[in-house]
C-alpha cells in the first residue's frame, strides 16, 4: 500500500505573515494615500496580505511558532495598535493640506458651500476638497506611497511582530499634532495674508467712498485673489508633499 505524503507547514512564518498582516492592514486603513475610500476594502485586505507575506520571512526570524493562544492574541492586539499608531501619525502629518485649504476656503469665503466628500473623508469647500485631491495623487505620481509603505517595513527591523509599542510612544502625537498645525499655517499663510489685506483695502475704499459699496464688489475680487494666489501654491504642493513624505517617516520611527 501507498504512504500518504504530509506536507509540512512552517508555523513561524504563518504567525509572522499573520501578525504582520493585522500591522499592515491597520495602517492601511488610517495612513493616506491608502486610506482613500475609493480603494474597496477587498482591495485593501488583498494588499495588505500580499505585503504581510513579502515581509513574513524577515518578520519570521526567532519564531519557532510555539506561541501560546494567549500570546498569541495578545500580539495581534499589539500589531493592532501599533498599526493604528503608524497610520495615525501619517494622517496627522497629511491633515496640514486639509487644514491649509480649510484657512484658504474661510478666508476667501467659500467655506457657505462646503461639503463632505465620501471618497476622500473630507469635509472642507473647493480649495480643501482640491488641495487634497492633488496630493493624494502627488503622493502616488511621485513614489510618495512607496516611501511610505518602505517606513512601514523598516518598522518592523525597530519593533518585531511580537514587540510592544514603546509607554512613550505617545509623546510623538504631540510633535505630530504640533507640525500640523505650523505646516497648515506655512501653507495657507501668504494667500491668508493677502486675503486679510483685500479685506483691509475695500474697507478703506468702503470709508472714503461709502455709495461705491466695495464689499458687493469684492466678492468677485478675492475669487480672482484667491484663484490667482492658488496657483502659486499648486506649484509649490510636489515640494511641500515631498516635505510631508519625510515627517511621516520621521514620526514612524519616533513611534517605535
């Protein structure tokens, strides 16, 4: 009679592709440009396991697979929140475009016909609903998602798929959350200025010559203002993207 043949199975690699796929697919749903809503999550689960099993050989060195059930889900509540953290720290960095546009559209007065858009999870006017259109797709003309997707895997050389996030870990929001605010304002800063002078100029016009009604008028010029200041910063948006790209990376690491 025949032998039946056995296949063998390397327990340490299945429990590394799957701690590393929990990572993974936790920072895919947070960090942009992956967290674009327009990329199903069938989409986003394939990905994220394809990628789980490129990094499992490397994630898989010292696991002899004789975790226990207990540590087991205890690491893949671990990779869970490290994941969370990692996309976390990319979406505040990336927030500061949302934020620019945002100061852009109050200050020009287009914030009375903002919306929420689905695809992008923003809630904001034109500038912001455009601005940050621009940079997702700046983010993937210009290898800006394969830089992130690099931070990711080099986190796992910091912080192995059985590792615990770092107690201080938590202090790198606050320089997160702080560069978000001073990028929006680095953004938006010149045509906030240039806006606020419009303002100060009809008001003035408006005080010299009251039946001229300057404010009526000048609706139409701060859209041109606002238009024409715009464009100056769309140019400028690859550099500040590029810029963003290395901060992201640089509060990666700062997590783990």
């Amino acid at each position: 009679m025949g032998t039946i043949g056995t296949i063998g199975l390397n327990q340490g690699f299945i429990e590394a592709a799957m701690l590393a796929a929990v990572r993974i697919t936790a920072f895919l749903v947070l960090a942009p440009p992956f967290s674009f809503s327009a990329f199903p999550l069938r989409v986003k689960a394939m990905l994220a396991v394809a990628l789980s099993i490129l990094v499992a050989p490397h994630a898989a060195k010292g696991m002899d697979g004789t975790l226990e059930t207990g540590s087991f889900v205890l690491a893949l509540i671990s990779q869970l929140v490290t994941g969370a953290l990692l996309g976390f720290m990319v979406m505040v960095v990336f927030s500061a475009i949302q934020s620019a546009g945002s100061l852009i559209d109050l200050f020009a007065g287009f914030q009375l016909s903002q919306a929420f858009d689905p695809l992008m999870n923003v809630n904001g006017a034109q500038i912001t609903r455009l601005m940050q259109m621009v940079a997702l797709g700046l983010l993937f003309v210009s290898g800006g998602a394969e830089l992130v997707l690099s931070g990711l895997f080099r986190t796992f050389d910091a912080l192995p798929v059985t590792g615990v996030v770092a107690r201080d870990a938590g202090a790198a929001l606050l320089p997160g959350v702080g560069q978000l605010f001073l990028s929006a304002v680095q953004i938006a800063g010149p045509i906030v200025v240039v806006l606020f002078l419009a303002d100060v100029g009809l008001g003035l016009l408006t005080r010299v010559a009251p039946a001229l009604n300057a404010f009526s008028l000048g609706f139409v010029l701060k859209i041109l203002i606002t238009l024409l200041a715009v464009g100056t910063v769309f140019l400028a948006l690859p550099r500040i993207t590029d810029a963003l790209v290395q901060d992201a990376l640089r509060l990666m690491g700062a997590v783990v």
